[in-house]
C-alpha cells in the first residue's frame, strides 16, 4: 500500500473492530491467514457483539424471520448469513443449519431459491431463472462461511452453470422493463453478484463450465468499463447514478466499488477499469477515507455504521482495489 494510506491502514486496524482488522491484515498488510495477528483477530470476531447479535435472533429451525417472515427482507435468512459471512464468521452448526433451512424448504430443483416456501411434491414445477441474484448471494455467503460441500451451495453453482446464457448473464424477468436503456442482454447487477460467489471457489476446483463463465463476465463488464451498463437518451454508454453510491455490504444491489473489487480480486488489470477507479478515487475524503453514503442494514438485525459518516468497510473496499490495480492515478 503506498506511503500516503499508512495512516488509514492503521485506523483500519484498531482493536474495536476485529472484523475490519481481519480483513485489513490479509488484504492490505499482505499477512497470512495463518499469521498469529490475523488468528487472533479472526477469534475476537466470533465473540464480537455483532456476531453474538445475529446469532440472537436465529429460530429453532435455522432460519431468521423479519416482520413479512420472507427469507430475502433485511433481517430474513439469507441477509443475515451474508452479514455473518462478510464479518468473518466462521462455519459453524448454525450456520450450516441455516443451509439446511433454504434447502429443505425453498431451493428448487434447478438449484435456484424461490423467494416463498416450496411445496416438496412440487419442486420440479418451476425452472424460473426469476431474481436468481439472491441464489448467488447465498452462494458467496455460504463459500465465505467454508460450506462448499452444502447440497445448497452446490446446487446453486449448478443452476449457475446450467442456466447460463449464450448471451452472456442470466436471464431474469425483472430486467429490464425497457431494454433500449441498458447494453447487456441480461441483469448485469445479478452478473457482478454471481461473480463475487465464483470467485470464492478455490481456481483447482473450479469447473471447466464456471471457468468459462467468470471468463466470459469478465469480458462483459470490461466492454462496459465496469459501470457503463446504461445507455443515454442518445444512445451512448452511461452511468447509472447509484452505481456512484457506496454501500457495505451490498445485497441484490451492486456498486462501481463492489464490482471493481470483484474483478480486482480476480487478478483483473486492464485499461478499462480507469473510469471505475477514477469514480472511487473521486470520492476520497479528507484523511484518505471513503464515506458510508447509504446503509443497507438500517433494517437489519444490527447495523454496522452510520450514513454519510467514514466507513471502515468502504475504505477498506477502496484500499484494496486501489492496492490491487497497476494503473496509475
């Protein structure tokens, strides 16, 4: 990390939060999971409040019901293993129960998890590929966690594999209501979301199908320099406004910060990442910090920072693929 970060990499490696510091230590500090620092804090994380608050509100049956009782709402099933995820839990009964909960009783035979509850006798009913992103945020969720070998995890890297598109992403009958206003052919929101989840299987275990996949979506966000996805009254590449909005961490919704974190992550150089860099460095505040500008866990179980307030979780986003680029400012 360069020389002008070193004070925001030390803030970001305070004590108070053992998740931050986990990460932090592996990604910008360059340390080994092994490294005693990043065990200890990866121990502190399984006590932390945080952790201990999820936990607090998971049913009998593995699930975590909101005020609709949907698995999808903020503080249903799968946001809540996503936030345990990305805060550095570990496996564990619990979670693995979870799985158990969105396999027996939502997931489809073509691997995709239906946003009600699925009849058993009438599982092979369906084979929609409709809002599939959530599939793919219960992926990374569950690969984070180190479920690989969950029948939930690895049917939704089936239905990612089978239900590809020629085209390029997947197809979902919510996207997009005009499609003259965007360039690919299907969400390219849900295609940075099943990107996050490939990319967590380890490359030796990644099949020849997934491997062309994450080849092929690559290639796509890149002919749309990663966040010109929209097309303008004139016709030309445009950027959505959101896209200029960071969040952390992000559910069915996507960012330029998130996306140029998963190509990043996934050993991406190319010229065309520059806009997309360009947009983060922008936002840059005093004292080399990047600000939370809207929280997706206001409605949440718990809620990890305050709008419009430094984030340590964009910052650290941000640190990391500004380490991983070679392109200059």
């Amino acid at each position: 990390m360069v020389q002008r970060y070193d004070a925001t990499v030390n803030w970001l490696l305070e004590q108070e939060n053992p998740s931050v510091r986990y990460w932090a230590l592996q990604h910008l500090v360059g340390c080994s999971p092994t490294d005693s620092s990043v065990q200890e804090a990866h121990a502190q994380i399984q006590t932390s409040p945080a952790i201990v608050e999820l936990l607090s509100h998971q049913q009998p049956d593995g699930s975590w019901r909101g005020p609709r009782g949907d698995i999808w709402e903020e503080k249903g099933t799968v946001f809540s293993l996503l936030l345990l995820a990305e805060l550095g839990a570990e496996g564990s009964g619990n979670t693995e129960k979870a799985l158990d909960h969105l396999h027996d009783r939502y997931q489809l035979s073509n691997g995709r998890l239906a946003y009600r509850r699925v009849d058993t006798g009438h599982r092979r009913e369906s084979d929609s590929t409709w809002m599939w992103c959530v599939t793919a945020v219960t992926l990374r969720a569950a690969l984070l966690l180190g479920h690989q070998n969950h029948p939930t995890t690895q049917q939704a890297i089936d239905f990612l594999e089978e239900n590809y598109d020629e085209r390029g992403g997947w197809p979902c009958s919510t996207y997009s209501r005009d499609p003259s206003k965007v360039r690919p052919v299907n969400c390219y929101m849900g295609s940075i979301k099943a990107l996050s989840a490939l990319s967590l299987i380890p490359p030796r275990r990644r099949s020849m199908k997934t491997r062309a996949i994450i080849e092929r979506e690559v290639a796509t966000c890149l002919e749309n320099h990663v966040c010109f996805y929209r097309v303008d009254p004139k016709g030309q590449p445009a950027l959505k406004r959101a896209w200029s909005k960071f969040a952390f961490p992000r559910y069915w919704r996507s960012d330029t910060l998130e996306a140029a974190d998963v190509l990043t992550g996934l050993g991406v150089k190319d010229v065309r990442l520059r806009e997309a860099l360009d947009i983060i460095r922008s936002k840059e505040i005093t004292g080399g910090r990047w600000n939370l500008d809207f929280s997706e866990t206001k409605r949440a179980w718990i809620s990890l920072e305050e709008e419009k307030e430094p984030s340590k979780w964009v910052t650290l986003r941000a640190l990391r693929v500004i380490n991983r680029s070679s392109i200059d400012a």
